[in-house]
C-alpha cells in the first residue's frame, strides 16, 4: 500500500514537472506589477477608480532637468533626450507645453465665447461693484507700454476681460519660462532646461523599467559636461527593483549557503541534505504548478516570499532524520515516530499559512496557495518517499547538542528547576509589562519602503530649481449631470481661492475653470452687461474706439470644443466619466502644505471628496495591521480544535501556550529595541504562530520521552527558518526588516518555550502510525 | 539728436552700472481707432534689473518689464501682471526694447534678421523675425529703429495692422544705482 501511494505521489509530481517545464519553455507568466500586491480594497468604487486614474497618471510622467552654463547648449540636450527617447519608442510623442500655433488654436476656440467667460478676478471685481478697476485695467494696457494691445481685439472684446480670462488659466505654471518652445529657468549661473514626457511603457514593468533607464542612462553619458537630474516614479521603481534584487540575491546565497553547511555539519553526510532539497524542490514544482493552473499566472513576490518555504518545509526532513541520532534503526520505525507530529505540525501551518488567504493584500492570496501547497506536497514526499530513499541504521550527535536538548528537557520539567522556571516566568511578565509600556506603531506608508537616496536629492534639486510641486491629493468631484458636476467645481474654486490666499496650496486645476457650467456663463455675461455696458460709451470716447464688433456665438462654450485646439492634454484626464444618469470630475491640486482646511471644505460641500491616497494607505495599513492580529487569533482558533482532538481540552491549551507567550513577548521585545510594530510585524507574528504551534507540537509528540533528539531536530528546524527568515531582519527596506525582526525574536522564544509543552500527554493516538 | 547728452561720436551702447533715462512719446495706431492713442511720459533703462515706463498723459500707468514679465501700476495698484512662463512674447520684447535703446541686439541675432543702413551720422535698423513662430511669439512683423547718438525713435509694425511708434528724447546716461522706488518697480517683478 506504501509503495502504491509513493508511485501514485511520483505520479502526481512528475505531472507537476512537466506542466510546470512546459510553462517555463513557453515563457514564464510572471506578474511583477507592484501596484497589483497593494490592496484595492476601497468601499466606494469611484474612489478607487479616481484614485487609480491620478496615481497612473503620476507614474507614467517623468521629468528630466537638463543643465549647462550655456543656454544652448543645455537646450540642445534636452532635444537630443526627447528626440532619442521618443524615437526609440520609450516616451508618448505628447508634451504637457503647448506649443505657439496650440495656444493659439485655443485661444480661437476660446474666441466666440468670450461673454460668458471671465476670469475668478474679474468676476469677483464685477459681482463686488468694482466695475473702475477693470476699466482701469483696460486703459492701463491700452497706454501702457506692451505688446498685449490690438485694435481688433479692443473692437470686440474693449475691456480686454478675454486676454484676462486666457492668462488666469491653470495651464501647468512653475518659475519657468517657455524659451524657443523649451521651459527654461536661469539659476546659479545656468540655464536649466526641463524636459517632460509620458512614458510609453508601463513603469512597474521591470523590463520596461530596465530598458528605458538604460536608454536614458546611455543619452546623458553621450552629452559630455551637460548634467541631468531625474524625477519620475519609474527612476525610483528600477532603483527600488534592483536594490530588492541585488538583496535577494545575497540573502538568498547566504541563507542557501548556510542552511547548507549546518546540514552538512550536523549529519556529516550528503543525503540528508540531498533528501531535504528534494522534498523542498517537490514543494517548489507542486506549488508553482498549482499556482499557474489556479491563477493563470505567478506574481514574482509570492515566488520570493514563497520560498522562504525552504525554511519550513525542510523542517518535515529536519525531524525525520533527527530520529536518526535516536535508536530508531530503519526508515519506516523512524516515519512512525514522527508522523504524527509532521501530520499534526503540518495541518497547524498549513492552517497558519491559508490564513494568509483572508488578507486583504491580492499577493498575498498567491503567498497563501503557494505555500500550503508547497507544505503538503514537502510533507507527502517526506512521509511517502523518505523511508524508501534513507538506509541508515544509526547517526551519533555530539555530546554536547545531547546534553543540551536533555538541559533544556529537565529546565522546563524537574521539580529542581521550580525557583528557575518561576525566574524565567518572572522575566517574562517584566518583559512583557515593560515593552507592551513602550509600543509604538508606525503606519505610514512612506516609512515602509526605502526610497534611493540620490533620487531623492535629484527629485527635490528639480522641484527647487523649476518650482514644481505636484501633489498626489486631489479632489474628487461626483453630481447627476456633467454640467451639475461644473457647478459643484465652481463652488469649490470659491472655496478654494481663500485656501491658496492663506498659503494652504499653490493652485488647482479643475475642468470647469476651463470650460464654466452654463449657469456660470449665463452669470457672466448678465455681470459684463449689468456693470461694464453703461461704462462703454466713455471709455470708447476716452480712447478713440470708433465701433464694437458684436460677432459673439449665442450658444454655450463645452469642453469639447476647446479641447479640438489640442493645447489641453492633462485636461480630458481629468473626466473620470461622464454618463447619461451621473459624472464623476477629478480636481489636481499644486503645493499642498495644509490638507486639514481641504478636508473641510469637501465635508461642507456634499458630492465633493477629498482623496489623499497616501493618508489613505498608511490608515488602511493601520487597519490592516489590527486585522492581521484578528487573522492571529482565527488562526489560533483554528488550530486548536486539531490540537484538542489529539490533546484533548487542558491538553490542546497548554500546547497553545508556548507560542502565544512567544507572540505576546515578540512585540514587547520589538518595543524595548525601540522598533515601532507594523503591519509587516503583525503579518510576521502569524507565522511565529504557526511555526511556534509546530515546535511545541513536536514537543508534545515526545509524550513524556524527554528524547534530546527530538528537541535537536526543533532546534535545527528553528536554526534553518532563522536563516530563511531572520536574515530579512538586515533588509534596507523597513517593512521587510520589520518582518524579519519579529521572526528573528519570535522564533527563538517560541522554540524555548516549546519544551514545556512536553508534559502533555496524547489522548487519541488513532492516527499514530498511519501511513 | 533730440536733447541727447553724451558728447561720443559713436552709437551710445550701456554698461552694467550705468543707467539710460528720458521722456518718451508713444503713438499707437490702432484698427478701428480714429485717430492714433497718444501718451507720453519717462524711462530708465536699469541693465541687469529691467526696464521702467512710467507713462504720465493722458493716463499715468507705470509699466515695469524684466525678463521674467511685465506689471502694469496705476497709483502704486497693480492692474496687470503677466508672466514670461505664461506668455513667451514678453521676454522678447524684453529683450527687443531694451537691446534697441541699449545699442545692443545682440540676443536677438539668433531670431531676427537686421539689416543696418547708414545715413551719416545717423543709422537705420530694422529686425524682421527670422520665423513665423517668432513673428507669432514676439507679436510683431518688423521693428525699425532709428538711432543717431541715442535711439531717436522705435516704429514697431503689429501683424493684424497695427503700429507702435516710440519717440525718445532727452535721454542721459549717467553711472549710477537705481532708485529705490525703481528698484522696487523692478524687484516686484524679479
């Protein structure tokens, strides 16, 4: 029957192989787009979709600063670096600068609606009764000094609000000036240059990301004294992306390496360490195989997180050899000894790990189905090959790994060591009461993740240099009609104008400052003929203004038919959608220093919403984290009615026992090191769990025995999961620390905990045996 | 050489701490207009800062260029504010203004062509933009200037049909720093 289930078992992993080998030679479907592992849970769809629309539209821009003491010359590269970047197919053939002939498109299309158009300023003149000033303003320009003036112009439009009107526009601003098509800022003795383009690729793909940074990196080596600075989130992508590489790389060899030399070291043999990477290599297929036929594809981060599986499933190998050192002569008596323990040890992290299935992170589920399946196939391969595959009769441990595992044994159970245990217990209500005292959580997501520190200057010399100040917050804007959407902007431009007086941000720009609702330019043409038309006749006779030309369209401006002029590219982004029974606008805002008054505003005016997605995610993290330890305790209720069943009730507890006090220790340990607990921690304490479960179960197993081997093959479990995922703890990247910290701390204590759960007795020993 | 003080023979060109003022007279004619918009009042070229126009009849505006734009001021309020970033034209009058009453076109060779006649003492310049788009940006179809020791005179031609004619007298050139109501004209527009 063993031999039967062993082949039907080679069966089911040679299938795996091939699918999987078939896979590989057709191409891999890797997933590596970031964006796909963050949660998108977002109760309101729209928001999620406004949200999803401005955070693509930031990561496809990139902004190249291109500097040299000679104007020329610094305007030369930056056509070289367009013209090479946009030939090559790496940038959209857009630019967000208008050119002359656009502008003036637009200001043609603008033309025959002038009545109904006025700027804020000349609308808040009007509506205040200030009409002399607008008058004053018109003879101002008239006799002043400037090219503005046109005697066309004055004859249709005499008081000049339509170049008013035009020059308030939100078109993208800074402290540059347009130079031969070129923004271009004098600073420091040279003429920066700025360059901007949309990328034509996708900025998380990590072969885009390559490609174009190479390009880009090649371009400015060819331009010999001319510097460069770069922003854009593909720059930060491809630097975080190869940095994560670089990492994983040298983590992945050290923890290899390692956990390879302890094997050899411990068993002084090759084939226990041949037999532990098959049954990890079996895991690896099995999973990958399932995850593709289940998903369709592989996310790169649930293959990297899912082989820290080699910390885990090499435990069933661990403890099946470390019977071994025991006086268990063959294979099949040795499966016996353990089976329970690696059945029970098993269905606890598989319990632990599938828990990862009710995160809210879409990567994760990956991680979930990657690793149970890994479990269970590394599992089967242990238990169903392992005795046909192993010979030895005897293996000798040094003595002192002997006396140690019987030290600790004795530690936990003789009544001698009373006063000592209550020490331990002792310490660890200080511990815990102290460091549960000095807490701290940390949410924010911008403290997550490890940003290049070049790019980073880089990123604040550009917007220091060109004044640039993009904002990630913006409003959005929701009504039953597009024109009702307009009068909700209107309202909000109101509002807003007393915001960017008191400093709280620098601009907005919202589709009806562009085109005004019908309401608005009903208003404005009712002020210009309320307030301005009994002016005319004298200020005509001021200037010599024989005749007005009325020549004015009487229908209403829309959006659509200025955007023909082709000078508003950002500005049809900004239509979220537009349908017959709602529409939805996005308001972008520039230089946000204060969001409390922005806030207010959206809560006084309903169908407005004020969406910081960066607040957002760090409050998400923040609620993520509190459910992860809900995901703790799930977990743990999960796992006890197995541990009941084999335990019974007291029984079932007191294995629980050790590693819950690991969990409550690890954070406190975590606070008394001065690192705030996050989400990552939190999702690590999971784990703790379901490994903490293992080794006290292993414990338990011993049933009274007080074997050493048993508590060395726990040890040398720990010791290859500490290499797998304690070494994160030397991460840059602080969630990936926070993770490897917590596993670094929570695992020792749990393994030292474990022992005492070694005076549990089995009380249903049905399954013992069972293969 | 109307009221012109400086004794040199040749075209009068500025240097960084000098500065240029007079009286100038604008005649601007425009379509639709009867007769041409007349006003007068003083300058001063400050080089490295900008150029003041302070019109006095028959409407006092003070308009202040620089290379960063232009604001325009009626009793100390401004009424208009218009900036390079916004309007790419205004560092090249700028540019056209100041060079012209400078004796130094220089910055404008890449974008316009000059043509140069001598008439004894007196010289005839006239830029033509190089480009329709500079025409288009710059807002003008040719620019000719009249110089003898000091630039007598600027006739600017518009492309819809309109023109400019700035006449300039009683100018002095002088070493010396800006006011400080000059330099806060100017450095409102730094």
């Amino acid at each position: 029957m063993r031999r039967f289930f062993a082949l039907l078992w080679f069966c089911a992993v040679l299938g795996a192989s091939l699918h999987v080998g078939v896979s590989v030679y057709r191409g891999l479907p890797l997933q590596t787009d970031i964006l796909s592992l963050l949660p998108s849970e977002e109760r309101d769809v729209v928001v999620q979709e406004a949200k999803d629309r401005v955070t693509q539209e930031l990561m496809q821009r990139i902004v190249l600063l291109v500097s040299h003491e000679d104007p020329q010359r610094a305007r030369l590269g930056a056509a070289l670096l367009q013209d090479q970047l946009t030939s090559k197919k790496f940038l959209q053939p857009v630019s967000d600068v208008p050119s002359m002939e656009r502008i003036r498109a637009l200001g043609s299309a603008y033309f025959p609606y002038r009545t109904g158009l006025l700027s804020e300023d000349d609308r808040e003149q009007l509506a205040s009764g200030r009409a002399d000033s607008i008058v004053t303003r018109a003879l101002s320009q008239v006799y002043g000094v400037s090219g503005a003036v046109d005697g066309r112009l004055l004859a249709r439009d005499p008081f000049l609000l339509f170049p008013a009107f035009l020059a308030a526009l939100p078109l993208p601003v800074s402290k540059l000036k347009l130079i031969d098509g070129w923004l271009t800022v004098e600073e420091g003795g040279k003429t920066h240059v700025l360059m901007t383009g949309v990328l034509s690729g996708a900025s998380m793909s990590l072969a885009f990301q390559q490609s174009f940074v190479a390009e880009v990196d090649q371009a400015v080596a060819s331009m010999d004294d001319v510097s460069v600075l770069r922003l854009g989130a593909i720059f930060f992508a491809h630097a975080s992306a190869s940095s994560a590489l670089r990492e994983t790389a040298s983590l992945t060899i050290i923890s290899l390496a390692c956990t390879v030399l302890l094997l050899l070291l411990v068993f002084r043999s090759l084939r226990p360490l041949i037999l532990s990477l098959l049954a990890i290599g079996v895991g690896m297929v099995s999973a990958l195989s399932l995850c593709l036929l289940w998903f369709g594809e592989i996310h790169v981060a649930a293959q990297l997180f899912g082989a820290s599986l080699i910390g885990v499933a090499v435990d069933y190998a661990l403890i099946y050899f470390g019977q071994a050192f025991g006086l268990v002569a063959n294979g099949p008596s040795r499966l016996r000894r353990v089976f329970p323990g690696l059945f029970l040890g098993m269905l606890t992290t598989v319990i632990g790990y599938g828990t990862l299935a009710l995160s809210p992170f879409p990567g994760l589920h990956q991680v979930a189905l990657f690793s149970c399946v890994g479990l269970i196939a590394a599992f089967l391969t242990v238990v169903l090959w392992f005795p046909f595959l192993e010979t030895y009769r005897h293996l000798s441990l040094l003595s002192v790994f002997v006396g140690l595992g019987t030290a600790i044994w004795k530690f936990w159970s003789l009544r001698a060591f009373g006063h000592a245990r209550l020490l331990a217990y002792a310490l660890i209500l200080i511990v815990a009461v102290s460091g549960m005292s000095r807490l701290s959580v940390d949410d924010d997501i911008r403290h997550q993740q490890s940003l290049d520190a070049g790019l980073m200057a880089q990123q604040v010399s550009i917007m220091a240099i060109a004044g640039l100040s993009q904002s990630n917050q913006f409003f959005l804007v929701r009504g039953r009609t597009a024109d009702e959407v307009l009068r909700l902007e209107e309202r909000l431009a109101e509002r807003m104008k007393a915001e960017i007086n008191a400093g709280h941000l620098r601009n907005f720009v919202s589709i009806a400052r562009f085109a005004p609702s019908i309401e608005r330019q009903d208003e404005n043409r009712t002020l210009v003929r309320t307030h301005l038309h009994e002016r005319l006749h004298s200020y005509r006779e001021q200037i010599g203004l024989e005749s007005i030309i009325d020549e004015e369209a009487r229908d209403y401006l829309t959006l659509d038919r200025i955007l023909s002029a082709g000078a508003l590219a950002l500005v049809p982004k900004l239509i979220l959608f537009e349908r017959d029974d709602a529409a939805a606008h996005i308001v972008t805002l520039e230089g946000v220093s204060n969001v409390a008054p922005l806030r207010a505003i959206a809560d006084d005016i309903p169908g407005i919403s004020f969406v910081d997605p960066t607040a957002d995610y760090s409050s998400l993290f923040s609620i993520y984290r509190q459910r992860a330890l809900v995901l703790i305790l799930v977990s743990a209720c999960l796992m006890y009615p197995v541990l009941a069943w084999r335990y019974g009730f007291l029984g079932g507890m007191k294995v629980m026992l050790p590693p819950s006090v690991a969990l409550g220790l690890t954070p406190a340990c975590l606070a008394l090191l001065g690192i705030p607990f996050t989400f990552f921690a939190a999702m690590a304490l999971v784990l703790v769990l379901s490994m903490g479960v293992d080794y006290a179960v292993f414990c338990a197993e011993d049933n009274g025995r007080k074997d050493p081997f048993i508590l060395f093959s726990v040890a040398l479990a720990m010791g290859t999961a500490l290499l797998s995922f304690g070494l994160l703890a030397s991460s840059v990247i602080f969630a990936v620390k926070s993770f490897g910290l917590t596993m670094a701390i929570g695992l020792p204590l749990a393994y030292l905990l474990a022992p005492a759960a070694g005076n549990v007795r089995v009380v249903n020993r049905r399954k013992e045996g069972g293969v | 050489m109307a009221g012109a003080t400086c004794t040199d023979a040749q075209t009068a060109s500025l240097r960084e701490g000098e500065i240029l003022r007079g009286r100038f007279v604008q005649e601007r004619y425009l379509t639709g207009f009867s007769k041409p918009v007349v006003s007068e009042g003083s300058f001063a070229l400050v080089p490295g800062f900008g150029m003041i126009w302070q019109t006095e009849k028959p409407f006092a505006v003070m308009t202040a260029i620089t290379a960063n734009g232009l604001v325009q001021s009626v009793d100390g309020a401004e009424t208009t504010r218009l900036t390079s970033a916004r309007l790419p034209f205004l560092p090249r009058l700028y540019a056209m203004l100041s060079g012209a009453l400078a004796g130094d076109l220089s910055a404008l060779d890449s974008e316009f062509s000059v043509t140069k006649t001598q008439d004894g003492r007196a010289s005839r310049l006239r830029l033509v933009p190089k480009r329709v788009d500079v025409a288009s940006a710059a807002a003008i179809q040719s620019m000719d200037i009249h110089i003898v020791h000091f630039v007598e005179s600027v006739d600017i031609l518009k492309p819809g049909g309109d023109r400019d004619r700035l006449v300039f007298k009683n100018q002095v050139l002088r070493k010396g720093e800006p006011t400080s109501a000059e330099l806060k004209a100017l450095g409102a527009h730094r």
